[in-house]
C-alpha cells in the first residue's frame, strides 16, 4: 500500500500498538533544554529509575542565557539556578551537555542539525514545541510537556495516538525577497493556529523544493503555530548535501552513510499516497508577510491595511479590538507607516547563516534610522563563528546592530532581552503573543529581511519594490 | 496521579478564544525546577496590574468565582508554548476540568484545545471537556445569569450537569478511552510503559538509529 513519508516514519519506528488504542513509538533522539527538564530529572530520582539510554540524548542551554559579552555570569539567580540544575543533571545521568561557553552551544534547533543529531527518517522530541523545525529533514519531531520528557528519558518510547496527514503544496516559484518565513505565516493566516491540530504537515511542491536547508527548517518551525505538533519535508539533494558538506560530529560517514542515505531516498510519500487533507497554495502570489495582532494567524500581506473588526475570518469582533487595542494600532493603517522601536533578528525561526546572510544583504552599506535599536542574534556559537568568518558581524555593528553571541533572546525574554511594555517590535521569531518579548510589548513578525529593511527605515517597507533607501 | 471519577465544583467564565500557554503562565515562571508553587500565578499579567494587586477588570477575580474549579472558555485553549507549566498553574490555582468548543467537521473542525495542552492534562488529571458551540454558549449565558453556578463532571458516563436553579441540564462529551480509563485508574504512564520493556528491548535488537559513538 502506497505511505506516505510521515506512514514510513511511524511503522518503522512503532514498538507495538497497546491494548488502550495508543501505540508506543520508539524516539531515536531527545533533544533536552534547562527549562522544561528540572521537574522530568527529578521525577526518574524520585522514583530511582536511569536514563534508559544517555547517547541518544542531548543538552544545551538557551533559553535562560544572557547573550551580551557579560553571559558566563547569569544575574539572575532564579536563571542561573535552573541552569546548574541542568548541568548537575546531566553530570548525575551522563548526559551530553554543551553548556554556555562551550563552542557547540546554541539553541537547541539550530545545534541539532548543525551537529549531524538531526538525520531523515528518525523520531525526535523535545520539551519545546519548535521540535518541529528538524521536520525540515525529513525527521518526525515534535515538542512535549515535561511529564513526557521524563517518559522518554525512562523507557525511550512515547505512547501516541497516530496522527492524521495534511499535505501543503506550495506551486510556483517565489517573488524575489519573498521566502519561506513568508510561506509559513501565509500558510496560518488560511488555515488559523489551530488548522493543523491533531495534523502532521507535509510541505512539498516547487517552491520548496528549490528551498534551501535553513529555509525549509523555517517553515516546518512554525507548524506550531498552525496547529500541527510536526512538519515533514522529503529529504533530497539538498538535505544530504547539508548532512555531508561540512563536518557534523554525530551525522554517518563513510560506509555507513552510503548505507543511510539508500534508507533516506526510500523515505519520500509515494507518488499514490493518499492525505487527509490537500491544500494548494500558489508561491508566485505570495506577498511579504507582517502580523498585525496578537496571534500567528492574525497576519496580512505588507501591501494590506490593518483590518477591521469584522474583516479577520476565524477571529470575532472582539478578539480583534482586543488585538488591535493591545497593538496600539486602529483599523485601516498602512503598515508602512507602523514604526517599531526595535528589530529583533534571531530565534530558532530565523537565527542561522542564511537568515544573517539575507539581513547582512539589506543591511550592507547602509546603517539603522537613528530610533531603532538593532538586535542580531546568533542561533548558535558555530552560526556566530560562521558568520564572523564570512565578515557578517561587520556589517551588522557597521550599519548600528548590537551582535550577540548564541540563546533565545528576545524571542521569550527570560533572559535579560526584553520589550519594555507598548514597545513595538518587528521580529523574526515565531510568536507575536501578548507579552511573548516582555510583558505589554508589541510584537510584528516578519521575515529577516522585511526586519532588516524596517530597521534601515524606521518603518515597514514592502521588501519587493524598496529602494534601498537611496 | 489521583484518579478522577466525579467532582462537582462552580463555573468560571473565561470569554476569550485562542488563550495561548504564555497568558496561561508567563516566561518568567518557567525558571522553576520545581513541580509546584504556579497557582498563584495562573494568568499573572491578565490577573494582577503592575502593582501587584488583583485587576479587577479580569473576569476570574470577580469574587463570585473565587471558589470555582471549573474553567469555562471558548476555543483552541492552550495553544503555543508546550509549556506544561501551563497545566501544572490551572491544577494548582484549583480547576479540575476545562470546558472549551469544537467547531465544525473535517477540514473545517477547530478543537476545544490545543494539541500539546490536551496532552498535558491527560498527565496531570485536569479533564479537557469539548462541547458544541452552542451548548458552551447556553453554558456560559447560564453562568452570567446565575451567580454560583456550579456543575458536575462525570468522567465514568463522560457527562457534564449543569446544576441550574430551575432544574439539572446534561451534556453528553466525546472523551479519548485511554485516558479516560487512565484517569479513572490514576495510572502512571512511565510505570504502564515499563511493563513493556521486552517489546522494547527485541525493538532496540532490529532498529538502527545511526548513531555515531
């Protein structure tokens, strides 16, 4: 029977179906974050059980790090608690731990395929719901609550209930400056944040194909915040070049690759492999896209007003007030007269080489308006090295950014990056919700370059016909 | 966990849709390595104003709610962040079950609640009760009416009793068997796993991760 590439995934890693209608699935790797850890180690001390298998797991820290030159000392105390709990932890159950200061540190996203961890075909999980984004492997993963933590690090399974397959065929080719932050957040505006929900995406057609790996990790990233728990992309040229180009530790070489990659060009869905959901959006017509609200889904094309109250499907009148009031921002605006306060670049969403590379283009000879402050974050300390070496730093400190070293930043602010309350920001992290970046800020999401171009500005600008600011 | 067979308890009107796990339970709380101490700080930004004290514009400090157990809101509860936090600050701020719609069939169908949320409160005996909109609606219109509503969840016969002073109203909810019978039980996930550590071991024999040591 034709499968597809999420089916192949789930049978081959399916222990046994239970007598409750779960089945348990094996999980071939456990990312592990200082955040939601603490409670799951405590739980297998409690009750005197090991990690059942310590290789096939991984820590970092990068939620509670600071990222200024002032990081290997947490001020905060409570910070700084949770992530000596992490490294006792790991020392306790012989855990890989790359902490801060150690130069495969990172957020825990952007390490995992950068260090050859994430590889098509295997299950992954993590309590983080931005598990998603190694999806762009070809990898069914997919975030967790801690009490599952503590379950796969117990037994390396997980009971699950099969989840339903929605396919999203992207046709066409992209406008210039329009990329796949813009394909994600379009694709939500359709189906709402909870389209996807009990879902597993499958992202294919022409447009991402011609994707490269850092792209497609942006999309499956934000499955998410359309509902679905996991985002798939076939794996293909592209992913095994990424895998075997540069040296990932932990990725096959040798025989064993050859023996792998003849598994992983069998992973692809069937040509007759049947969905349960098909939707068909056409790349060509896709707009840059800016969220105007309080929700991923509350989303337009750049070129847009800010809606009315009874013009946002899925959302009630009062929901939007509620959004726009929050917002600081009245029906019928053009978002081009929106003017942030600051530019966050960074996130697992949009903090790897590419994604600085895109920023570094639009940000190059030029410099920010005087009324913004400029953030750019590094996913990673190998990102950070990278972008060094290629001379990307000095560009961003040219044109006024402040360039930081590796962590979540400002995507969450649990460390010390945060909006000021009614600061407004355009960002290129994943969630615009109320005090997601610091209680009573205001956040836009963008793509890096609508964010880097917004900086040079001092307000949004539709990317596709801006002038350089000349 | 405790097991969940009944309990009956007095409605809270939460009258958003899309409540998302970073309103439930702000970053700042996820520093924790600790299980408890989060009720007090279930919908911290919405709850308290700068100062500190209660807002008294948030509907769920109006003190005829302050002994309600039930959550009562309309749909995609919990959304975003897989924070369990999120659940562990409603367990502990007193709510043992959540009321939330579903709305429509198929394509259309959006849940009562997020995914990873659901799965959350299956593991921490919180019960996520889905209705039909309208039947949430008529809940909510009787909660605003009648001050101390309260209503019984019965997970056994998956009903919901709406105790209203001109007589009982009953609604009938759709609850996953596994979890139904794994709440009723108060089981542990890991220690029902474990029983099947043969089946996973002959797995581990045939299945190749590529790990590289």
């Amino acid at each position: 029977m034709a499968k597809t590439l999420f089916e192949k995934i789930w049978d081959r890693h399916l222990v046994r179906d239970l007598p409750d209608g779960t089945s348990l699935l094996y999980i071939d790797r456990h990312l592990v974050h200082e955040v939601t850890s603490p409670q799951a180690f405590e739980g297998l001390r409690l009750t005197g059980r090991k990690v059942r298998h310590p290789e096939l797991t991984f820590s970092t820290m990068d939620h509670n790090v600071p990222t200024d030159e002032n990081r290997l000392n947490i001020q905060d105390p409570i910070s700084a608690a949770q992530v000596e709990a992490l490294e006792k932890n790991c020392a306790d159950f012989g855990v890989k731990l790359y902490g801060i200061g150690d130069s495969r540190q990172g957020i825990v996203h952007v390490i995992g395929p950068e260090l050859g961890i994430t590889l098509p075909g295997l299950t992954m999980v993590c309590g983080d719901s931005h598990t998603s984004t190694h999806g762009a492997f070809g990898t069914l993963a997919f975030g967790i609550g801690t009490s599952e933590v503590e379950h796969v690090l117990a037994t390396q399974t997980l009971r699950q209930k099969k989840a339903r397959t929605f396919k999203v065929e992207y046709t066409g080719k992209l406008s210039p400056h329009v990329h796949s932050k813009d394909m994600v957040l379009k694709l939500i505006g359709m189906i709402g944040t909870a389209g996807g929900t009990g879902s597993v995406f499958e992202f294919c057609g022409e447009a991402v194909r011609g994707l490269s790996m850092e792209a497609r990790m942006t999309i499956c990233n934000m499955s998410i915040e359309g509902g679905a728990r996991a985002g798939l992309i076939a794996p293909d040229e592209t992913t095994f070049e990424y895998i075997t180009a540069r040296d990932r530790p932990f990725a096959p070489k040798g025989a064993e690759l050859e023996r792998a990659l003849a598994q992983w060009r069998s992973l692809p869905s069937d040509p007759d492999a049947v969905f349960d959901r098909t939707l068909t959006i056409d790349a060509s017509k896709i707009a840059p896209q800016v969220t105007w609200g309080t929700s991923p889904g509350m989303v337009i094309d750049v070129d847009q007003p800010v809606p009315g109250l009874n013009d946002v499907a899925g959302y009630s009148a009062a929901d939007v007030r509620k959004a726009l009031d929050y917002m600081g921002l009245e029906p019928g605006q053009k978002l081009t007269d929106i003017r942030p306060d600051t530019i966050f670049i960074g996130s697992c969403t949009n903090s790897r080489i590419e994604d600085l590379r895109r920023a570094a283009a639009i940000l190059k000879g030029r410099k920010k308006a005087d009324s913004i402050k400029l953030l750019v974050v590094p996913g990673s300390h190998q990102v950070r090295l990278q972008a060094e070496a290629e001379g990307l730093d000095k560009v961003f400190k040219d044109a006024g950014a402040e360039w930081r070293w590796a962590g979540c930043s400002m995507c969450l602010a649990m460390n010390p990056d945060k909006l000021a309350p009614k600061e407004r920001c355009a960002s290129t992290s994943n969630r615009n919700f109320e005090g997601r970046q610091g209680a009573g800020g205001r956040t836009h999401l963008v793509s890096p370059e609508m964010a880097a171009a917004a900086a040079v500005e001092g307000h949004f600008v539709d990317i596709r016909s801006w002038n350089g600011g000349n | 966990m405790d097991a969940f067979t009944t309990h009956r308890g007095i409605l809270a009107p939460l009258d958003r849709a899309n409540v998302d796990t970073d309103q439930i339970i702000p970053k700042q709380f996820l520093k924790s390595i600790k299980r408890t101490g989060f009720g007090p700080s279930a919908f911290f930004d919405w709850r308290y104003q700068i100062d500190g004290t209660p807002n008294p514009e948030f509907e769920l400090n109006k003190p005829r709610y302050a002994e309600r157990s039930i959550l009562l809101t309309r749909n995609n509860f919990g959304c975003g962040s897989s924070r369990e936090h999120a659940v562990w600050a409603l367990a502990q701020d007193g709510y043992r079950a959540i009321v939330a719609p579903f709305r429509g069939e198929g394509d259309d169908h959006i849940p009562g609640f997020a995914d990873i949320f659901k799965n959350n409160c299956s593991k921490n005996g919180v019960v996520t009760i889905e209705l039909s909109e309208d039947a949430v609606e008529e809940i909510f219109q009787a909660v605003f009416a009648e001050e101390g509503l309260e209503a019984s969840v019965n997970l056994a016969d998956q009903k919901l009793v709406l105790h209203k002073a001109s007589g009982d109203v009953e609604y009938a909810f759709d609850y996953d068997a596994s979890v139904k019978n794994k709440l009723l039980k108060g089981l542990d996930d890991i220690e029902e796993s474990l029983q099947y550590m043969d089946d996973i071991r002959q797995f581990e024999q045939k299945h190749d991760t590529w790990m590289v040591s």
